[in-house]
C-alpha cells in the first residue's frame, strides 16, 4: 500500500478491519517496523481526534512524528500552475511537498473542501498535488471529499461490537447543524458501508442527496422513521447539499434523534465522527446513554491508523 485515500485502496476492507482488532490486541507487536522512520502530518485545518490518533498509532509503531500545522504555521502555499505569484502566496505546493517527502518517509495530510466550487473540490486538487509533488506514501487525514481513516475505524467498531451471523442494519441518518458542513465523512462512510458486509441504508431530507458514485448499493429514502426501523446500528452526521453544492437548504430540526424516537429500532448504537454539536446534532439524553459509541469510535482511530501505517511499512522494508 503505497496510498490510503478511499476504500478503493483496500483489497478487503472487512479484513483490514480484522487485522486491526487483532492488532489492538498487541499494539506495540511491530514497533521495530516503524524504528528511523518518519512520518509528518501536515494539517491545513483543524483536528483533534485524527491529529493525537494518527500520532499514538505512529508511536505504537516505533515511529518518529513530525506535526505541521500548515495553515497557522507555513508560508500561504501556491496551488496553480504556471502563474507570476505577485500575491499573497509566497510558496509554491510543487517545492513545499517536495520538501515534506525528503524530510518523511510518509506524509498525511488534511484538507477541508472549499464548499464553493464543487468541481475544483471534488477533483481533489489541494490533495493530488501533494501527491504528485512529495514523492512519498501519502495517508488522507481526511480531504475535500473522504475521511477514509473516520470510516475504517467506524468498521472496526461495527465489526467489534455486532454478535450475529445476520448482517447487520447500518443507518446513516443526516442531522441538523448551524453551518454548511462537507460532505466528506459521509461519503466516505457510505463508500465503506457499500463495500462492507452489511444492509445500508442512507436517510435525509429531500435536497441532501449525496453524490452517486459513493452511494452505490445502498437503500436510499427520505423517511427517516422507516430507515430506523429494527437498525442495530444508526450513523448521525449532518452534511451540505451536494447538488446545490454547499448550501444549507433547511434546518429540519425534527431529524434530531433522541433516545424516544430510538424505540423501533434494535437497540441500535449510535454513531457519531466527532465533535457533536449536542441538543442540536444529537440529543443529549442519547449521548449520555449506553447506546453511544462514539467514544469507542474515537479509541478505533487510532487501529485504524495504525493498521494503514504497518501496511505502507511492510511495503518499503
């Protein structure tokens, strides 16, 4: 694996997800696989829990880390070719990922969506330079239009956790919020629902459809009741309009689950990426409650990493 951008990258990702159970168990197992190796993190955005996860999961390898965060902390980069930089941009992405790749021997790197031009977005341009121009094995730390390190660790939870020969019902269900949000950690949980061994189902309201080439195999419907029903597990995420690319096109603040509207399903765990905007995205009453697992979820952020890590490892030793 010299690549870990979607679930395309993986040959099975229920495997994958296996191996990282396993690891779990014996996380420090392979720490001389990482020993004079380093890996840098390169942030244009904010994290939390992928910034320390994907760290902790280099230091369980015997890594070194190097944590830039290039938005506060670099030169204001230059991403399109061929053009005179009299302007506010002072260096240019081809030098700068260039730089990163002698410096590290793989690079991770977080880049938010721009929410205005759906083309340039969706093409991954802020994420393919990096890749074009560093040289080096490159992890997504989440990009314009996946988080798939989010999605393999919602596997691996899912995988922990369901006891049944049946196939389990996963619900992603959209959620109000107070902003446009991408669309990212959605798409990239349903790519990976779609791909895993499981009944997905997708609800929103009318308007919040999400782009089809992630969607393909899932249930879609606009009735969010009908969707709960008899689920064991219930994805909460708001996103943005895609086909009214970035827009907010109502509030919906009834699609806002609580413990009450949980009743038929199957004793369903709920999800959630984090951070969760509570009373708003997700009752308070669910959160607090033993049905959440988003804290497990957070724990599984570091063995999804870390499972990415010791592959792209095993390829350069």
């Amino acid at each position: 694996m010299n690549l870990f951008f979607s679930v395309n990258n993986v040959v099975n990702p229920t495997a994958l997800a296996q191996e990282a159970i396993d690891l779990k168990k014996q996380p420090f197992a392979h720490e001389q696989l990482g020993k004079h190796k380093t890996l840098g993190l390169i942030f244009l955005n904010p994290s939390l829990r992928t910034r320390l996860s994907t760290q902790k999961a280099a230091l369980n390898l015997g890594m070194n880390v190097m944590v830039m965060n290039l938005d506060k902390e670099g030169w204001a980069l230059e991403m399109r070719d061929n053009v005179v930089m009299n302007g506010t941009t002072v260096e240019h992405i081809k030098e700068a990922a260039a730089v990163m790749g002698q410096y590290c021997d793989i690079l991770g790197i977080r880049s938010f969506p721009s929410l205005q031009d759906r083309t340039s977005d969706y093409n991954e341009e802020v994420f393919n330079k990096f890749i074009t121009y560093c040289g080096k094995p490159v992890v997504s730390l989440e990009s314009a239009t996946l988080h798939p390190l989010q999605s393999l660790a919602d596997l691996i939870t899912i995988t922990e956790l369901h006891n049944s020969a049946k196939k389990p019902k996963v619900v992603l269900t959209w959620a109000p919020h107070i902003k446009p949000l991408p669309q990212a950690v959605a798409n990239s949980f349903s790519e990976w629902m779609c791909a895993a061994e499981v009944d997905f189902v997708i609800t929103h309201p009318k308007g919040y459809e999400l782009h089809e080439a992630y969607t393909k195999g899932a249930t879609i419907t606009h009735h969010q009741e009908q969707a709960l029903e008899q689920a064991d597990f219930i994805y909460v995420k708001n996103w943005s309009s895609y086909h009214d690319y970035g827009k907010v096109i109502g509030d919906y603040p009834e699609w806002m689950l609580s413990l009450e509207r949980l009743k038929n399903t199957n004793n369903a765990k709920i999800m959630h990426c984090l951070p969760v905007r509570r009373g708003l995205e997700l009752g308070h009453d669910v959160l607090d409650s033993d049905r959440s697992l988003v804290l497990k979820q957070a724990e599984n952020r570091i063995y999804a990493a870390q499972i990415v890590l010791k592959k792209i490892l095993e390829t350069q030793s």
